[in-house]
C-alpha cells in the first residue's frame, strides 16, 4: 500500500473506510493510522453520524410506517439537503478555484 499520505487518510480512501468498503488488508493499515490521529478520529466520527442519518432517512422513505415516520423523515431531509448543498459548493469553489490559478 503507497503510505505517501501526508499527516491524514486521503478524502477517496477516506470514504470508502468510513462505508466498510475497503478490503481487510486495506481497512487494518487506516485503522492502525486511527488510533494516533485525533483529527481522522473525529472526521470518522462526522463521517459516521451523516451515514446514520442517511440510513436513517432511506429506511423511513423506504418503510413508512405512520405519521410520525413521515414527520421524522421529513426532519431527516431537511439537514441531508443543507450538507449535500454545503458539499456541492464546497467542490464547485475548490474545482473553480483550481481553473482560475496561473499555469
């Protein structure tokens, strides 16, 4: 595995670490690299809660059980929609960011 990382797990890895998406081998050297950074500790901790809360919400779309589900999946929307606008304009700024500088 190429450990030419700098000081964090790079965001790609990163995502795929924090959906159990890596291989065995793969997952026990970031885990390793967990147990020493606090800021890759605390993004796994970010990354985790929003996972939640996406499954939380597709269950409720997927499952309505009554009003309350409803009114919980509408609560769920509301703070995906705000992170996924945040994310998208974060990448847009960054991606436009790089067109502009001087080659």
């Amino acid at each position: 595995m190429n450990t030419n990382f700098g000081d964090h797990i790079p965001e790609a890895i990163f995502d795929e670490f924090a959906m159990e998406m890596l291989c065995e081998e793969d997952c026990a050297f970031w885990e390793e690299h967990l147990l020493i950074c606090d800021v890759c500790q605390d993004r796994l901790v970010e990354a985790d809660e929003y996972i939640r809360v996406v499954r939380d919400a597709a269950a409720a779309i997927a499952n309505p059980r009554s009003d309350e589900d409803v009114r919980k999946r509408r609560a769920l929307a509301k703070p995906m929609m705000a992170a996924t606008h945040a994310a998208l304009l974060l990448a847009f700024a960054f991606g436009c960011q790089f067109m502009f500088l001087p080659r």
